[in-house]
C-alpha cells in the first residue's frame, strides 16, 4: 500500500508540469534592486555586471525575434562597445543577463559566454520559445565556443522554460546544449517538447565534462530527455512527463549518481544499453506507467556497474541485454547491486549481476515517509520584496567597496550583524571583498551574491599554521538558526602572501530543519600560496551543502595550497550534493569522528605535482602542524612518493555514514605534471574503524589499490579493493585511462 501511495502522489505532480503555464506575478526583488557590481580585472569602468535583456532590445511579446537582442545583452561589455572574449578566463569575465518574465521567440540559437549566469524571473520564469522557422540546432548552448569542456567553468543557468512545442516534431534540434564542468549551475529549468517528438532532445551534455550537479528539472516531451556524456555528474530532483526516453547514456558516463528522479508516460527511464556507462547509483526515485525502468548493457568487465536504492516502480525495473534482472520495486531499506562486492562477511571480493542487501540510513537525514534523503531547492528568496533586502554597498555610514584593494572587513561585519537582527537579505553585488580578520555570520543571516561574487582573505591573522583561523565562521557552537550562503567564490589569487593557517569557512551552528543552514553554488579556488583547509564543518553543525567546486589551481607553484579540502567533524546530519575537491596536499574531503552524513557525488583529482618524482611528500610542509584529524602517512614508506599522495577520501572513526559515488582521476603525477597511466598513485581512498558506513559507486583511474582501510577485523592498515580486480573499459578519447569500479564496499556497515 506504501508503494502504490508514492506511486499515485508522482502521477499527480507529473501531471502538474505537464503545461508551460506560468504564475503571474510582480516582479522580481533582483530585478527592481541597485545594480552596483564591478569587474575588478578590467580598466573599463563602464563595465555591466547586471544586463536586462530588455534594455537591449527584447521586447518579450511571443511575437518579435528576441534572439539578437539577448545575444548583444550575452556579449556586450559595456551596453555600447566591444564584445566579451566568448573563451573567457576562470574569474574575469563575471555577467549576469537577467530576462524579466515573458515569451521570448527566438529563430536562431543562444550562446552563453563564460563567468555569464543567464537568469530568468524564477517567480514567473520566462519562456525560451524556438519560432516554427527556428534555423539551427541548438536553442541555447549554456558553453561557451571556444572553451573546451573540460575547463568550462563558471556557467549558469536557472529561472526558466525552454520550448520547441511551435517547431516541427521532425525537426532535429536540442534546447540546451550545457558542455561544462566544475563551479557552474542549471536550476529551475523546464523543457518543454511537443510529446512523440523523437527528433527533439532536451538537455545534452557532450565530451569529455566534468559537471557537478543538475537540479531541479523537469523535461515534458520529446524522443530523449537527457542524452547525457560525461566523467561524472549528479542529477538531483529531475521529472520526466511523456518522453519516449528519459535519459539515455551515449558514450561515457563513467560515474554517475542519480536523485530523486521522477518518470511518468515513458518508454523507458534510462536507458544505458549503449555500454557507456561506467558506474550509475540511483537513490531515492520512481516511475509510473513506464514500462522499463533502466536498460543496461552486457559487459564481461565492471563497467556498467549500478546500484538502486528506494527505487519505486510499477513495472519492469532492470534489464541487462534481453534478460530481465529486476522487476518490482527496490523497496526502503535495500539495497540492488550489480557489480563488485565487498561485505563484511567475507574478506574475499563478490561480483555479482544482480543481488540485494539490506542497508540503513540515519533518521535524521531522511524524511521518514518516504525515506528519502531530504534535499533542499537553492533560496531564490522569491517571496522577498525589494525593501527586504539589503546591499551590501548601499550604506553610506558604512561604506564598502568591493573594489579588491580595500579592507572591508569591519564594516560587514557590522552589516551582517544588523542585516541578521532585521530579518533582511543581503546582497553582494559582484566585486571582490578583502577580509583580514574572521567575518562572522550569526543565525538570522541569509547571504547572497552575484556572479560569484569573490571573498578573498588578506593579513596577518592567517598566518599561524599552529592555530588555524577562519574567514568566514558561521554560527558559534550550539547556536540554532539559519545562515544561508549562495553564489560565491572563496578566492585566494595567484601571487598571494602565503596564509598557512587561513581555514576559508568554519561552520558550527545548526537549522531547524535540513537547508536552514546552507552553501549553494559557492566554490573555493586557490591559484598559488599555502593555506590550511577549505570548509570545516565542526562537531556542533548541521549543514545541507550543495553545488560546491573547492580546487588548487595552482599546481603546486609558490606553495603546496590548501592542506586539505573538506573536514567534515558534524555530528547532527550532514548533507553533501554534488561536491568537487580536488588538488589538496593532504586529503580532498575528510570525515573524521562525525555522524549522520550524506554524501552524494564526490569528484576528486589528485595533486598534478605528487608522485614519483616528487620531493616534497606528505605529510610535509605540514608534519609539525598536523591536525589530529590528519592523516600522517606512517603506513607508507618514507620516501614512496607514490604511496606519499593525498588521500581522496578519508573517513575515520565515524557512524552513520552513507556515501553515493567517488569520482577520483589521477590524469597527471609529479614535477613534470605529465600524463600518467597505470599506477600513479597507491591508494584512493582509506577506511578506519566506521560503523554503519555505506560506500556505493567508487571509481578511480590509475590507482592500484581502490580502497586501503582498518578494521573490521585488527587494526593493521590492509588493501580492501584492487584496481586490477575491478578494471572498466578505457575511456573514448583518453583511451590510456581505465577506470575500475567498485559497486559497494560494505565491510564496515
């Protein structure tokens, strides 16, 4: 009866997308507020940071051809001259295009330009609509042209509905085209297709990408819904209405984690029966009036590996070639694998084309009527009027500039203060904010920026590498509230003053509820220096932490960088979704002693400048330093450079803990930074002493041993998983890297 009540309540709300039709409303506080931001990387004062396509022409009607209109508002530097470098940089080319709410026809396709969010009115979201005549094939492409997609960073796109419904279903044509990768974001985007369309596609992501998170989506008609490529991804709350195929996987999609994803009138939900997937999770979704839930290939290797977990359906749910593998729903509390097994009965490794498992999740993190791990939207604060919010730069008692040479760090502290007291938003317009000391975030505080608005940290008071300081510190230990920050970058530049005890963000207060505490499309970058770590989330916090890019870009030129990425110590429920960490001297994300966590897709890479040839070797420069949350590598020899390399994941001592898909690349190792095959790196991941850990989906690419861990049964440090045991096929286009894929490492559940 559980299962045919979740079933009826996903007919009715697939029912309810079915349409284009959107609220009216009066606007939006974004676009009504001053627009004051600033490009610190050009001399051009005159510089837009905000555009409004309507001031460049479109007239929003349904019946005039807005596509120049908007492409000049794309482009343009300063509304009158020049045009921004399509290519970009990673930070220098930040735009917001905004698009009040209407129709927009358009007859030929959109190009987005990188560091460029596109925005749509998310009270009334505006309409993307391809004319009957429409002459290309992509409607928009959320890329840039001349970036490939490997370094496609900072896109964005949210707030709107894409529609082909006026052209032909004969037409060949794709409404977004989005070949990116880490620090972007697509949100609140609906597509809608005429229903039996096969030549329309909805979303396509092609090559060799690296994209993090996808989110809240729904996609009515058409031939396919997502055709999806890339080296990992995380789709969070998807919904599929009247396509023939939901999703289908061409080529590679070497890691992916699925959530949250609803099918309705479908042919088939996913199809991956092309043998281009590498490892697929699939939590917490379901299907009506679909016949086949997912289609997969044959394989005599581990690709192809899959895992569905809380998987509600009313017909067929897995087949494997011609043969039927599943029918029936993966019900609360199971687990069905396909793939390499490692349990905690045996000490030898299982691989199996079709079992189940009975697994657990902490109640805290799930909503216990339908056991679905909560998930929380991005705060748009729709419901705020404009006299709610507050800019940061609006104050005249207490000024800041953003302007990257003055020290605002007083003055925002006394605003965050006020703005939490007062119940307001606050608005960074774009800029970057230089703090020399911690700037702390009270409960009551709400925190949004514009483009990636930049934070970057400067002074003295970051330099103890002894007594490891914060930049920014939400909550104090045991506050209750809400702190809610979104569309940052946490940037220390290349040629920066070393900050060797600089911590970026130290969270320590807890919501009420999953969200009330929460980070949002904010990403962490270091281009040179040294530091201590990204993000510490401590004993006393309870955070949802989504769409989040922390990375050392600098290759280990001027400093190691960051220690470490993520040190997650939280022990009152912990929700990751779509994290990236990569490049850290030590670890990339690190869960020590902590409870109640979540982590969803996980991508890592290893630091270029490590391994055989290095000199430096973990845990150095920080050995006197060391946090007794570090690992100090004294199960390596003392000058293995290979086995001397940060850890992707580490988790130690710990309960509660469920993991849903580690993407960790190894593509380059040592002084050289060459392209490396084969055994660059010694071990991935470490695993020591948990309880009530649950590990799904772990992918990696020239590591020997997959998994190293301690326990269950001594307390000597033993390889659980080999690469060699679980090789995949090489990777189309980087056919020198095989990944190898382990579906579920349970020995400490």
């Amino acid at each position: 009866m559980r299962h045919l009540t979740l079933l009826l309540g996903l007919a009715a709300s697939l029912m309810a997308v079915e349409t284009v039709a959107t609220n009216h409303s009066a606007g939006y506080w974004y676009e009504a507020i001053q627009h004051n931001g600033i490009n610190t990387e050009t001399t051009n004062a005159k510089y837009l940071v905000f555009r409004n396509v309507k001031d460049f022409g479109a007239k929003a009607d349904g019946i005039t051809d807005d596509s120049a209109a908007i492409q000049k508002a794309i482009n343009t530097v300063d509304g009158s001259t020049g045009t921004r470098n399509a290519a970009g940089s990673l930070t220098g080319s930040p735009a917001v295009v905004y698009f009040p709410a209407g129709t927009y026809l358009l007859k030929t396709g959109l190009k987005n330009i990188m560091g460029t969010i596109l925005m749509g009115d998310p009270t009334n979201r505006p309409i993307l609509k391809a004319a009957p005549d429409f002459r290309d094939r992509v409607v928009l492409a959320g890329h840039g042209t001349s970036a490939g997609g490997l370094v496609s960073f900072f896109y964005g796109i949210k707030n709107f509905v894409l529609d082909s419904t006026a052209v032909s279903p004969t037409k060949t044509i794709v409404l977004l085209e989005n070949n990116v990768s880490q620090a972007c974001q697509l949100s609140n985007v609906m597509v809608s297709m005429p229903v039996g369309a096969t030549a329309h596609t909805g979303i396509v992501t092609a090559g060799q990408l690296m994209p993090l998170l996808m989110n809240d989506i729904q996609i009515v008609g058409g031939g396919v819904g997502y055709l999806a490529t890339a080296l990992q991804l995380h789709l969070k709350s998807w919904q599929f209405t009247n396509v023939q195929t939901g999703i289908k996987v061409s080529d590679t999609l070497t890691q992916a984690t699925f959530q949250g994803l609803q099918f309705g009138g479908c042919t088939v939900a996913i199809d991956a029966s092309s043998g281009g997937s590498g490892h697929l999770t699939v939590i917490d979704s379901s299907a009506v009036n679909t016949p086949t839930f997912l289609l997969a290939a044959t394989t005599t290797t581990m690709q192809g590996s899959l895992v569905l977990e809380n998987v509600i359906v009313d017909a067929l749910t897995v087949k494997i070639g011609s043969t039927t593998a599943l029918t029936g729903s993966v019900a609360p509390g199971t687990t069905w694998i396909r793939g390499s097994i490692y349990t905690n009965t045996t000490s030898s490794q299982t691989v199996s084309p079709s079992t189940t498992h009975r697994t657990s999740r902490p109640p805290i993190l799930i909503n216990t009527t339908t056991y679905s791990y909560h998930t929380v939207s991005p705060p748009t604060y729709a419901d705020i009027p404009p006299s709610q919010i507050l800019n940061v730069k609006s104050i005249p008692s207490l000024p800041v500039l953003g302007n990257g040479i003055t020290d605002d760090t007083s003055n925002l502290q006394s605003i965050i203060l006020s703005a939490a007291k007062n119940n307001q938003v606050l608005f960074f317009p774009h800029g970057v904010y230089i703090l020399t000391d911690t700037l702390y975030v009270p409960p009551g505080s709400r925190i949004i920026g514009e483009a990636w608005t930049r934070i970057t940290p400067r002074g003295s008071k970051f330099t103890d590498v002894k007594r490891p300081r914060a930049m920014i510190r939400v909550g104090n230990a045991g506050e209750i509230g809400t702190a809610q920050v979104s569309d940052f970058l946490m940037y220390v530049p290349s040629g920066s003053e070393k900050l060797p005890g600089l911590v970026m963000v130290e969270v320590n207060m807890a919501g009420t509820k999953p969200g009330d505490v929460g980070f949002f499309n904010t990403h962490f970058m270091m281009m040179g220096g040294t530091a201590r770590l990204c993000v510490h989330l401590k004993e006393t916090a309870s955070v949802y932490w989504e769409n989040s890019w922390a990375t050392a870009q600098g290759n280990g030129v001027g400093g190691p960088g960051f220690a470490g990425g993520f040190l997650v110590e939280a022990r009152g429920g912990t929700w990751m979704v779509g994290v990236g960490s990569e490049h850290h001297f030590l670890y990339q994300i690190n869960i020590h002693y902590a409870q109640n966590v979540f982590l969803g897709l996980e991508q890592g890479e290893s630091p270029y400048w490590q391994g055989a040839g290095n000199a430096l070797l973990p845990p150095a420069p920080f050995t006197a330093s060391l946090l007794p949350s570090d690992p100090d590598f004294t199960w390596c020899p003392a000058t293995d450079a290979k086995c001397r390399m940060a850890l992707y994941q580490y988790v130690t001592n710990s309960s509660g803990i469920n993991l849903y898909g580690g993407a960790f690349w190894n593509f380059r190792a040592g002084p050289s930074q060459g392209l490396c095959s084969g055994d660059c790196q010694t071990n991935a991941v470490l695993y020591e002493n948990n309880k009530e850990m649950y590990s799904y989906g772990i992918a990696t690419i020239n590591d020997r041993n997959m998994v190293l861990e301690t326990g269950p049964r001594g307390s000597v440090k033993t390889v659980g998983a080999v690469r060699d045991a679980n090789f995949g096929e090489p990777l189309p286009g980087f056919t020198i890297h095989r990944p190898a894929f382990v579906a579920g490492y349970l020995r400490q559940s």
